[in-house]
C-alpha cells in the first residue's frame, strides 16, 4: 500500500491500494465536517485522482467516527466566511458536479454519521456502502436550511418524494441498517468489515471496464430529465462511441478466447 506524504494536520489524507485511490476526510475532532481548506483539499484530490491514469477507482471515507457532518458551523458563523449562498455556489455545487463528472467509479465508505452536505457527498458517489453504527442526518432543516449538495436532485431518484420528505423535513437520524432497507444505500456490513469490503468492492471495479461504469451513470442520471424514446437514443450514442472503444473489443475478445480481459481504457 502506498501512502502520499501527508500530515496529521491534512484536511484529507490520500492512499492507493493498487488501482483504488482512497481519499480520507481528516477532520475527527469536528466529525469531518466541511471547512474552505477541506474543500480545497477534497477538490484537488478529486482532480488528482480523475487525471492519474493509474486510478481505477476511488473511495471516499472519514476518519474518526464519522464520515462528515456537513458544513462546520462554526466556520459558518465567524463574521469573516462567505455569505452562505456564496459556500454553495463556489463549493458544494462544484464538488457535487465533480463527483458526478469523475471518469472512474466512486465508493462512499461511510464509518459513521454523514450530516448535511457529508450525507449528500456519500449519496451522490456511484455506490455506498456504510458501516452497521453509521447513520444519516438531513440536518439542514434543523438549522433552517434546504438540502444541498445535491440532496434535493439525490433524494427523490433514491428513495422517492415521501421518504425525502420524510427524511429532509425531520432531520431525522436514518441507520445503516434502515438506509439499506429503503434502498437509500448499496450495501450495509458489520464496522470491522468496512474497508476491506469497501477495498474489495473499489478493486472488483477497477479490473473493470470503467470507462463503460462512468458512462452507466451518466446514462442513468441523465435519463431521469428524458423520456423515453431521448433515452433510448441516448443509450444509441453511447453504445456506439463505447462499441469503438479498446475495452469493449477487449471484453468480447477475452470472452471468445475464454480468457479473463485486461481493460485500460479510461
Ligand atoms: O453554504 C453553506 O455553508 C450552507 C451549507 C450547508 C451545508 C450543510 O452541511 S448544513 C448542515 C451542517 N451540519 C449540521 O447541522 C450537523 C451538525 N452536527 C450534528 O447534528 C451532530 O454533531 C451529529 C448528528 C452529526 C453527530 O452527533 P453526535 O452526538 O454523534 O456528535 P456531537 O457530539 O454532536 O459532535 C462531536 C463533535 O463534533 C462536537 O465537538 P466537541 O463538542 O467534541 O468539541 C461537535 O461540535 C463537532 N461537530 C459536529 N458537527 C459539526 C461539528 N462542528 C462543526 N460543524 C459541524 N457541522
């Protein structure tokens, strides 16, 4: 396992496991929660990631016992921060495009509370899988906000308008256990399980075609503003640029051969 040089001070920690770029948010003490040079750091490790061509995919987790508890309110009401429509414009709205945007799949492995914005991070990467203790809090109607991050385009595609409501309007502390059964999550393991499950999760997808896994989910999210006959063409057009690709040529002539595939493309 590689390791980059970092400090216990860094907002965020990166390592890779082989193909798989695990991205730590590293603020425990104040459960992980968003400050401007976490934001800069997660940014830069996104783009990071997406330009190292020996990225596959990536995992994105917190350290401590929590995953990230949304925007640190105490930066929020130091009289020197942005106004707060500002922090979404310049911050929130970028990293929830960019994650939907990376060329590689992205795992959320969530160890514990994902608050606000944290939430809206875990559930806007391509899967989640979340220790059995985590949970997650749509907090902002506690303190007289609306969903961001993405948590309003999020959560109706994931677990429809009733338990959106349901969950944004009560600030109510969903589990891991109850996530899953909703359908808000991928998977639910038991704590000790996590990263290992996360790892061999993030390693089955970087051996891959992950070119074809980022283009599934753009296909998925953009088919929700069409209808069907635009969907349908769409799935035309990316099958047809993919069909070109190296890896699509890889998979059936490995599957002929009856030998495993060796994907590259990204
Ligand atoms: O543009 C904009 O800025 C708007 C954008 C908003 C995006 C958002 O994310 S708004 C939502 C912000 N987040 C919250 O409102 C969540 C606040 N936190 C909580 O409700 C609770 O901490 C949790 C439910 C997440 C966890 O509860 P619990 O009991 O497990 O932990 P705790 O004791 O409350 O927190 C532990 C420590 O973390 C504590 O510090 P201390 O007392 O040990 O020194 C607490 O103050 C700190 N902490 C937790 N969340 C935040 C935080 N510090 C700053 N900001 C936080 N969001």
């Amino acid at each position: 396992m590689n390791a980059s040089p970092a400090s216990a001070e860094d907002p965020v920690l990166v390592r890779d496991q082989g193909s798989v770029r695990v991205i730590t948010l590293n603020r425990p003490h104040a459960l992980n929660s968003f400050t401007l040079p976490m934001h800069h750091a997660l940014r830069a490790a996104l783009s990071d990631a997406a330009g190292a061509a020996s990225v596959r995919c990536v995992v994105i987790t917190g350290a401590g016992r929590g995953f990230c508890a949304g925007q640190d309110l105490a930066e929020l009401t130091d009289p020197s921060a942005p106004p707060v429509g500002d922090l979404v414009a310049e911050h929130y709205k970028p990293l929830a495009l960019q994650v939907s945007r990376m060329p590689v799949p992205v795992l959320a492995a969530v160890n514990g509370v994902a608050a606000g914005a944290g939430a809206n991070l875990a559930l806007g990467c391509d899967l989640v899988i979340a220790a059995e203790s985590a949970s997650f809090v749509q907090a902002f109607s506690k303190i007289g906000l609306v969903p961001d991050c993405g948590g309003t385009w999020l959560l109706p595609r994931l677990v429809g308008r009733a338990a959106s409501l349901g969950l944004a309007l009560t600030g109510e502390k969903l589990t891991a256990v109850r996530a899953r059964e909703i359908g808000l999550i991928w998977q639910c393991v038991p704590d000790a399980e996590l990263m290992p499950a996360a790892l061999a999760l993030a390693e089955r997808l970087a051996a891959m075609p992950v070119k074809a896994l980022a283009a599934t989910r753009r296909a998925i999210d953009a088919a929700q503003g069409l209808d069907l006959e635009a969907a349908l063409t769409e799935e035309g057009r990316l099958q047809a640029e993919l069909a070109a690709a190296h890896d699509c040529r890889e998979g059936m002539a490995a599957f002929l051969a009856k030998r495993p595939p060796v994907f590259t493309d990204r």
